[in-house]
C-alpha cells in the first residue's frame, strides 16, 4: 500500500520545461550553440551542468568549469526574472500536493537546482507539504540512473520512521514523473510510478515502464492511488 509519494519537479509540479529551453537557447546562442527542441528534449533527466556540458560537445566546442558555471548562474538568473512575475504551475497541483500530504509522505527529486525548488514551493505555499526535497546538487548521476529515486526512498523512510511511522518498503513508494527518463530511474529503483502527460505522450511514458499514465493529477485522489498501486 501506498505511504509515500516523491515527485518530479520541473514538468510536475511546474510547468517551465518550454520557459527553460527558451532560456538556455538564447543564452547559448551567445556562444554559438544553437540548441534544438529535439536536443532539450532528448536531455531531460540531466542537471543543469550536465546539461551545458552536453550542449558543448554536441557542439564540438571547449568549454571550462568556469564558463559552465557563468552560463549556469546567468540561466538561473534570468528564469527568475520570469517566473517572479507569474509561477506558471500545472493547473490542479496545488490542489492535489494539499490532498495528499494528508494521507501521504512526500518529496522531490529534481534534477533541478535546490534554490529554483525553493523558490517556487516558498512562493506558492507547497513547501510544508514537502518533508524530503532531493535536488541536483544532492545526486551524482543523472537520471535515467535510478541513485536518485534510491536516496529519495531512503530518505523518505527515515523521515517517516523519524516521526514515529513503521519502515516502508519499496511497494509502498510512489514515483511521479512526465519524462521517460525519470519514469525509468523510478522503476530501477524498484518503486511504483505514475507517468503525468504534461512533457511526453502516454505511449512513450509507458514504454519507459509506467505501471499507470495520466493527462492530470488533480483527478486522483488519495483512495484512488490506494486501490490503483496496491
């Protein structure tokens, strides 16, 4: 039975993935990389270093750890500028983080950077919700590599046990994703998961090994994740 849930963020809980590769295709056309829908796309589940770096040597250009992190710090920057104005979340998610964190554990796990996570659940009131937050400076390799969801388990079981609860096992944990890539380090890390069509189609979620796909979470309620992943 279901006791914890850990969700994505980026393409989850906010819906900037178009916002991001906006962001990065004209800042790495200051460098000369023209960057594809196809190549945003086709590197999700990377970090944001992993993800200059990639751009780089697709590129084939140089590139230094310095040059990285400025391009890195600039993204971050101007995503900001943006989002300040309006967060553009997914429609119902507020609704369905508030029903359940009644009934459930919850937690991200993100390749995303922790301060652009903060930011958003601190601006729109999620952030009690959340009792583990895993973010891209916390894991080494990106996904489809499944570390993350293994230490987003584990964390969310000491957190659980911590506040009194029995342990959980791997059944009783509940991956929500909208990229293949995530829904493949879900189930590599032995979890359950829920594919959301905000990014990708259904069919391509479930090829990646979804054991259930959905157009919007704010249909589910807590009983229904109850009696869907049992």
């Amino acid at each position: 039975m279901i006791k914890a849930i850990l969700l994505d963020f980026n393409g989850v809980i906010i819906d900037d993935e178009p916002l991001q590769m906006q962001t990065y295709q004209e800042i790495l056309k200051g460098e000369d990389i023209d960057l594809t829908e196809e190549d945003y796309y086709s590197s999700m589940g990377m970090d944001d270093k992993t993800f200059i770096e990639s751009a780089y040597r697709r590129a084939e250009k140089d590139f230094t750890d310095d040059r990285v992190s400025e391009i890195l710090e600039a993204k971050t920057a101007k995503w900001r500028e943006i989002v300040e104005k309006e967060i553009p979340l997914f429609g119902g998610v507020e609704n369905f983080v508030k029903k359940m964190d009644k009934e459930f554990a919850l937690g991200i796990v993100s390749m995303a950077r922790r301060e652009e996570i903060e930011y958003v659940l601190e601006k729109t009131g999620m952030r009690a919700s959340f009792s583990v937050i895993l973010s891209a400076e916390d894991i080494t390799n990106c996904k489809p590599n499944h570390e993350c969801y293994h230490k987003g388990f584990n964390l969310i079981d000491a957190w659980r046990t911590g506040a009194g609860s029995n342990p959980i096992v791997h059944g009783d944990c509940l991956v929500i994703e909208d990229s293949p890539q995530g829904i493949m380090a879900g189930k590599k890390a032995g979890l359950k998961t829920l594919g959301v069509t905000n990014t990708v189609s259904a069919d391509e979620l479930r090829k990646a090994g979804a054991d259930w796909v959905t157009k919007n979470l704010d249909d589910w309620m807590p009983d229904s994740i109850r009696r869907v992943f049992v």
